[in-house]
C-alpha cells in the first residue's frame, strides 16, 4: 500500500477511467489517470467549512530502485478551490468534454478538469442551515442530474437548470440514483427511508421504511438487474427488486456502517462490490453463484473511509491487466493505493 498525506480532510476519490464506467469513450485518453480527491474541513471555531479538490496524476514509477508492489505512483498537478467543503464528485461527460461534478456545502459545479476552471450552476438554499451533500449524473451526463440536500430537499436539473425542487424526507438526504430512467430516482435519508419518485408527477411512488434501522447512506441502481442496492448505518447492504420493495432479495453483512457503494463489472455482468465502510475501511465483495462474498480490504485504524475507486492498469511483465484500488479516510487525511 502506498499512502498520501492531504493538507484537508478527505471524504471521496474518484480517478479516470474508473472500473466502474460502463460508458468510457476513447476520445478522453488524454485524461487517464486523472484523480480527483474531494476534501473539506471545519474552519477553525466557524461552523463553515472549506475544502478543495485535489488534482493528481497516475503515473509509472520508473525509477529503479522502486521495491513497491505497486509500480505506479500519483503525482500532483494542481486544485480546485469552490471555497466551500466538497461532498462528492464524479467525472461526467459531454460530446467535447469531460467535466468534474463536485456537489459542495454551498452548491453543486461543474470543472473543466484540464482548464482547471469550473462554474457554480447550483445556489445551495439557505446555506447557513442547510448543505449539498450527494448527486448523480444520469448515464454519467451533463443533461440530468439529481442533487440531494441535508435540510431534505431533492433538486433535479435538466442542462444546468433547476426544474424541480422539492422536500423529499425530513432529514439528511444522504443518496440520490436514477433508476436506469431519467424520469425515476430513488432517495436515501437519515430518516431509515428510501423513497422512489417519478419526476413527471409530484408524488412518491413507493416507500420503504421498515427494513432499515439506521440511516440509509448510499442508494445505487444497478442496471443490468434492475436492482436497487441501499447501504445503511445499520452495517447491511440490501438488495431491492422495485416491483416490490417491501423486503430486500438479498441482504449483504458488512460489519461495519457502510458510506459508499460502487459496481465493478466483467463481460457485463456484475462482479464485484466496491464498499466505502467507514470504521471499517475499504471492503470489497465478489459475487460469486449469486451472493456477495468478502475478497479482501484495507483497514483504516477507525479513520473512517468515505471514498473508493478503481482503474485497470496493463502490468507489462505479466502482460495482462491489473486492477489498483483507491480509498482515502477523513480523520488522518489521508488517501491509500493497493492492489
């Protein structure tokens, strides 16, 4: 394991091209390895926060006396600075761009990730009471984007406006998805909920609020299944088939909160579980005859890991690919590589 200090605290990472895209184009090799560390802090005795995105490049490691196992390291190019601590980010696409999005306490904004430039095209309201705190991109596009608020209100933007805002739970919206449909999203709330919308009605359309007993923190459709995947404070991810989601399919026992959930993929199947399990650590899971079985993971000393990714790497000796592991924890500051 190779392992980065950060001057702020670190909550997500996500590094060009993930693993996890199913959608990669070609055109944006110039941005391989690109690595996006969101971070934020309290501002010393001010109940604000401030953070930046932290730029870094995956690059070979040729120097020779290297012992590492792994034989790549990062390399820092540059930050974005919103003012604001970052929640989350993602690389998005447009037909000549790719774009980072960051939802921050103040606001939701798109980076042109090689300018180095960005533009705020989400006002969060009342920030003083109130932060960003999730997004998804749908197919991981500019177009639509859903952004969830701690105050409870969901946002849904078509083309950078906001055409709908509404209050969808009373507490924290931890999570936002699409649903493999830009007109259905499902929310994730500290109130042990998950709510499912249709977006050309103003009412919700289902509610669990009994199978989880904790909040729920992280809410992932997967497509290739049409199954909802929700991580919760209680320690399980569940399994959710939405023509009935009054009982899980299948629950997954990770032993510890979970922050963030990921789909790594083989042969368009799903693979593999990527679990940002705060005092947990990193865990990974591998779906094999149809349940989740623990593979390996990274333990943080209680630091609590909010963020994890992957990117394939051709290892030139063994002549095949390789996969390399990203995690950053929040106290320590710290972002972790492994194999």
């Amino acid at each position: 394991m190779i392992k980065y200090n950060m001057k702020y605290c670190c909550d997500d990472i996500c590094i060009f091209p993930s693993c996890t895209l199913l959608n990669y184009n070609d055109k944006f090799s110039d941005s391989f390895g690109l690595t996006a560390v969101s971070t934020y802090q309290l501002k010393n005795n001010e109940q604000k926060k401030k953070g930046k995105i932290y730029l870094f490049r995956l690059k070979e490691n040729i120097h020779e006396n290297n012992m590492s196992e792994i034989d790549y390291v990062l390399s820092y190019e540059k930050n974005i600075n919103f003012h604001s601590g970052v929640l989350q980010s993602n690389y998005i696409f447009t037909n000549d761009n790719l774009l980072l999005g960051s939802i921050c306490v103040n606001g939701f904004y798109l980076s042109d990730v090689n300018k180095g430039d960005y533009h705020k095209i989400l006002q969060t309201k009342e920030e003083e009471d109130n932060s960003g705190l999730s997004f998804e991109a749908f197919d991981n596009k500019a177009e639509k984007i859903c952004i969830s608020f701690s105050n409870g209100d969901i946002c849904y933007l078509v083309d950078g406006i906001n055409k709908k805002l509404w209050k969808a739970h009373e507490y924290h919206v931890w999570s936002c998805t699409f649903n493999g449909n830009e007109n259905i999203i499902t929310t994730g709330s500290d109130d042990c909920s998950f709510i499912v919308w249709d977006l050309r009605t103003n009412n919700f359309v289902q509610k669990n609020k009994k199978s989880h007993s904790q909040g729920v923190t992280s809410v992932k459709f997967e497509n290739f299944n049409q199954l909802l995947y929700t991580g919760s404070y209680d320690n399980k991810i569940r399994i959710f088939d939405l023509r009935n989601i009054c009982d899980p399919l299948q629950i997954v026992n990770v032993n510890s909160s979970i922050w963030r959930i990921k789909f790594l993929y083989k042969n368009n199947e799903l693979n593999k579980l990527l679990v940002a399990a705060c005092d947990g650590g990193a865990k990974i899971f591998k779906k094999i005859n149809n349940e989740f079985i623990f593979k390996k993971g990274v333990t943080n000393n209680n630091e609590l890991t909010y963020g994890i990714d992957a990117i394939n790497i051709l290892n030139k000796k063994k002549k095949k690919k390789k996969k390399i592991y990203f995690t950053c924890s929040f106290y320590n500051k710290e972002v972790q590589m492994w194999l």
